[in-house]
C-alpha cells in the first residue's frame, strides 16, 4: 500500500490511498497519569471521516491506548489545545493540535 505522511508538531495524518486517513493526536500525561502509565505522553488515533469527535470520544481513545490510567478519569481534567474542556463539549477534529491528562493535583 502507498502511504503519505503530513506532519506538524503535533499532528501527524498517515493517509494509506486504498484506505481512510488517520489523524494522530499527542497527549500529554502528567502527574498520576504519568506515573501510572510509566510514559510522559502517547499518540491516539481517529478516523479522518470523523469530522468532530466529543469529549468521551478523546477519553475512549486514550484509555484504549493507556488502560492503565482508567481509573483516574473520573476525576481526570482533559485540555484540549492548552485549555480545559467541558465534558460535554465537542470538538471539530481538524482544530485539535494536542491534548493533555491532567489529573487532580493535591498539597497545600
């Protein structure tokens, strides 16, 4: 199969001609999220066909590619180009230039 690749610092479009494109999306971890996955960040993966793609979307994504962190995500915080976003937000994929994990921070 021919493959193109389109990358800019964040994203990365593997597009195979016989098949859909792929949007890679880096995701940073930090804190717990990164303990527990044992790595700072990973690249997730969507459809091109999709154009928007909502929060739980992002969130089944990255605990497909991180299991180990599911139990975080109930209190988990996920930015989305460097700004929270609302769970019940959607977003248009071609916009998302990277995202994040933020998990609760505690200390005084």
């Amino acid at each position: 199969t021919r493959e193109g690749r389109v990358q800019s610092k964040y994203q990365l479009w593997i597009c195979c001609y016989s098949s859909a494109c792929k949007m890679n999306i880096l995701v940073h971890l930090f804190a717990s999220a990164r303990e527990k996955a044992g790595r700072t960040e990973l690249i997730i993966s969507f459809d091109e066909s999709q154009l928007e793609v909502s929060y739980d979307d992002i969130v089944f994504n990255i605990i497909s590619n991180a299991p180990e962190i599911e139990d975080l995500f109930p209190s988990c915080i996920i930015a989305v180009n460097q700004e929270y976003a609302a769970r019940d937000a959607v977003f248009k994929l071609k916009n998302i230039k990277e995202l994040a994990v933020i998990p609760p921070i505690s200390g005084g």
